[in-house]
C-alpha cells in the first residue's frame, strides 16, 4: 500500500515556474560603461554592503517560498528581472535560503543605459540548459535615437527530461507615458513572437513559456499581440481592483505574468502540463500598516531606503508532470 501511494504521489509531481522583477538588484562597485551611479555608497541612496546584504537575504527567502506551499520545493524556474549583472545573481542563489537548492543561472549583459538585465535561475537537479542566446529589442525614440531597452533571453532546456523553451522579458517603461510608449512594447511582443515563430517552425509541438515584466497589463494591445491564437495568458483572470503585481498612484497593474503554449493543457505521460497560477503575495512581502498597506514592500521609495523586498510581487504558475 504504502509503495502505490508513492508512485501515486511520484507521478502527480508539481513544480512551480516564477518571475520576480527584483527592483533595481545593484551591486555597490561602480561601472563605468553604465548609469549606476544612484546605487553607490556615495549616492544620494546610500546603496552600500550593509543594504545589498540585506536585500541578497529578503530576496532569497522570498524565492524560496514562491509555491513551496503547494508543492515542497522552491521554484524549478525563476525568470528574473532589473539584475545589473551576473554577479548580483551568483550572490543570491549563494544566499541562506537558495544555496543548498543547487540553482544555476543564464545571464547575458543587455544593452540598457542603466545596466539592468534579465536571468533565468534553475535547479540543476531537474532542469537542464540545452541552448541559450539573447535577443536584441530594436526600437526607437520619439527623435529617432535607439532606446537601449533590455534584450529578450531565450533558453531551451529538458525540465524532468521534456524539451521546454523559456523566453524572459523586461519590455520597455511607460516612464513617459502609458499610450506614447505603446509603441515599444508592442515592438517587444513582435520580437517574442518572431522567436515563437522560429520555434513552432522546427516543432509544431514545442512547448513554450513566456515570462517577464511587460509593464502593460493582460488586456494591453501589446499582450495581446503576443498571446494571439497559439498562447494561453492564465493571468488574465488574476487582476483585479484590489490586486496585482505592482501597484502605483492606488491602482494594481498586473505587468508581471507567465504565458505558455497551449500544449500545456494536454495531459500525457512522462510530461508537463498546466496545474494553476498565481500571484506570490504573502503578508511578508507586503507594507503591514499605513497609507499604503498591502503594497509590495519595495527596498527603496524614491531616495527613502525602506529597506524591503522589490515594488514588485513574483508571479508563478504550477506544472503536474504525469
């Protein structure tokens, strides 16, 4: 009895895949070829060792509880975003909570003014990278000068031993405007969807995850765009009124969200398919009292350090592997 319930429970296995944009991660060593200068220990921020330390440990603890949950495991996959380069994600996968998880990373260094780009951190001991690479994003300014936005990371790897591609987006901000940006982001979904295209081109039946923060929401003219026919947006469902991902002036934006290839509906053995997504909120990672209680507890409000997590709250969705 006892072996049948372990099969049993050994076949119905799940395992969660996140995205966590990690609110300007620096590190505190200046970089010449980058605007990093607010996070440095002569800024107006005071960004030094004490406060990076601090952020590397909150982060860490807050990844390793995305889903644990639901399944008793950190997250298999973490897409993440505003990292300013591979060294800041060696220190956070060396963290208290994540260094005995075994996570590898993929990182390449985009070509964003501030230095900010995206990774993929995986568990080793069930994901493992076939191919990565790095997509440029090539849009314009207004006065036909190039916005140097963040590039588009494409791994393909064996989770549990089934081929999956990941593609992980930072698409440009709506800093100077939610409609006269529009534009940009909806460049950015054109260059997701060449990729997926290529994809599907060599295998009809590739499975495939798009992850990132779009900074526009499920309903935005650029989510729409990528999602099309052959995508499948479990985020839509997610937003509403009272939550998000990452709120300004009192309202939720849901801009962090995981969209996949509809094949993650089909149940077959020996694969993965799509169990439930949701948003990692948890009391901790939330303002507990005042004005804005129940916002993410971000690490920085303007140039005040408050010390918290990211203005950002992960997502993550479930997999059953059958």
């Amino acid at each position: 009895m006892a072996n049948k319930f372990y099969f049993r429970k050994k076949n119905t296995d799940h395992y969660t895949v996140a995205f966590y944009n990690l609110e300007n991660l620096f590190d505190t060593t200046d970089d010449p070829y980058t605007l990093d200068n607010d996070f440095l220990p002569d800024s107006e921020k005071r960004w030094n060792r004490k406060r990076y330390d601090k952020k590397i440990f909150k982060l860490g603890t807050a990844i390793s509880n995305i889903g644990f949950s639901k399944t008793g495991k950190a997250p298999v996959l973490v897409g993440v975003a505003e990292v300013e380069n591979k060294r800041v994600l060696e220190d956070l996968i060396d963290s208290k909570h994540l260094k005995n998880k075994n996570y590898g990373i993929v990182h390449y260094d985009s070509p964003d003014e501030r230095g900010i780009d995206v990774g993929l951190l995986y568990q080793k001991e069930y994901f493992e990278v076939i191919h990565s690479e790095k997509i440029q994003v090539l849009v314009d300014n207004d006065n036909g000068e190039r916005d140097y936005t963040r590039d588009v990371l494409w791994v393909t790897g064996n989770l549990n031993e089934e081929e999956v591609h990941i593609l992980v987006n930072h698409w440009p901000s709506r800093r100077d405007g939610a409609e006269s940006t529009a534009y940009k982001r909806i460049v950015a979904a054109q260059k997701n969807r060449e990729v997926i295209d290529q994809i599907t081109s060599e295998n009809a039946e590739a499975k495939i995850i798009i992850m990132g923060d779009f900074n526009d929401d499920p309903s935005s003219e650029s989510i729409k765009q990528l999602v099309q026919n052959d995508l499948f947006n479990p985020m839509e469902r997610l937003l509403t009124r009272y939550s998000g991902s990452t709120n300004y002036r009192s309202q939720w934006n849901l801009f962090d969200q995981i969209i996949f290839s509809h094949n993650f509906h089909k149940y077959e053995k020996g694969k993965h398919c799509f169990s439930d997504a949701s948003i990692f909120d948890d009391d901790f990672l939330k303002i507990y009292k005042g004005r804005y209680k129940g916002n993410p507890f971000r690490t920085y409000v303007g140039k005040k350090y408050t010390g918290g997590y990211s203005d950002h709250f992960p997502v993550y969705m479930r997999l059953q592997l059958h």
